[in-house]
C-alpha cells in the first residue's frame, strides 16, 4: 500500500468505523435485515451519492444502478431527499478523495450481497444491482484509481487536502445517516 492510499485510510479510520454502526446502514449487515430497511439504507445512501456524484460532473453508472434498485423496491429516487453539506470539492485532491470514497464504498457493497440476496432475494440482476456494482469492472476501477492517488498525491499538500476531504465527505455522510435515517 502506497503512503497516499495509507494517508487516507488512516485519516478516515476512525469515521468510517462508525459509519459501519450507523443505525440506518447496520441493517445491511444484518442476516435479518427487512424489506423496509433495505429500502431507507438505499435511499440514505442515494441522498449522499448523488450530491456528491454531481459535484464531480460525472456520469456515474453505479447511480444508476442504485435508482433502478430504489425504483425495484418502491422508492421514487426523484422524490428522495438529497444531503446538502457537502464540503469542497473544488481541487484535483478534492475530488480524487470524492471518488475514493465513493468507489471504496462498492467494495463494501459487494461484501453486502450476499446476505441481502439470502434474506431478500435481491441479486445482482434485481434489487441489488448498485451493491453488485452490475456490469462494472470496479476491482479495475480501483486498481486504476490506486495508481492516480500515488501520482497525483505524492506530495504531502495535496495529500492532506484529500485527507481532509475524504474525513469530510464521511462526516457529512455520518450526519445525513443521523438525519434522515430517523424512523418516519
């Protein structure tokens, strides 16, 4: 592991441990998770994804996958509330940090699978497509994004602005799971 990739995980480490305990993202390790909470975890995740996905001007496939995943469960995605906090992404650091956090989060998700298949039947065909990452080369993906963050963060500024943006982007994910994970 390189010392930018080494500089992130230590700088969010802390966050992202209680990012996995958030009450409304637990269920997703859950062997007992329920339809109803599956559907408020994705649509929690979406109100992050897709500020943040549209702050780096990509079109990112993995959304889609995730609004067709909320339409195969019941959610209209254009309806859903989106968070609104979220920090600078104005910088080359900035943004390569946004996508690190976004594309390490498939990882995750993928690890997810196959219990929401077990206990919900979705699949990487239906319902679980966003957590598959359907149809993506994401180990690629990552691998690719491994070589940027060494190049374009050798340097210790830059490195540190993505530090600091990485710890940012989950803090402003740790209050919107707060927020809008509330029971309704």
């Amino acid at each position: 592991m390189g010392p930018a990739r080494q500089a992130l995980r230590e700088a969010t480490h802390d966050i992202h441990e209680r990012l996995d305990k958030a009450a409304v993202l637990q269920p997703l390790v859950r062997p007992d998770i329920t339809a109803a909470e599956y559907r408020k975890a994705l649509s929690v995740l979406y109100g992050f994804h897709a500020p943040v996905e549209r702050a780096l001007g990509g079109d990112d496939v993995r959304l889609g996958l995730l609004r067709d995943d909320l339409t195969v469960l019941g959610a209209d995605p254009d309806t859903l509330p989106e968070m609104t906090d979220l920090p600078p992404l104005d910088s080359p650091a900035a943004r390569l940090a946004a996508r690190y956090v976004l594309d390490g989060s498939a990882h995750g998700g993928r690890a997810m699978l196959p219990g929401i298949s077990r206990a919900l039947g979705h699949d990487a065909t239906r319902g679980a497509r966003f957590l598959a990452s359907d149809g993506l080369d994401m180990v690629g993906a990552w691998k690719a994004l491994m070589v940027r963050l060494e190049e374009e963060l050798a340097d210790p500024q830059p490195r540190d602005v993505a530090c600091g943006t990485a710890v940012a982007l989950f803090g402003a994910l740790e209050r919107w799971a707060a927020e809008y994970g509330l029971p309704e």
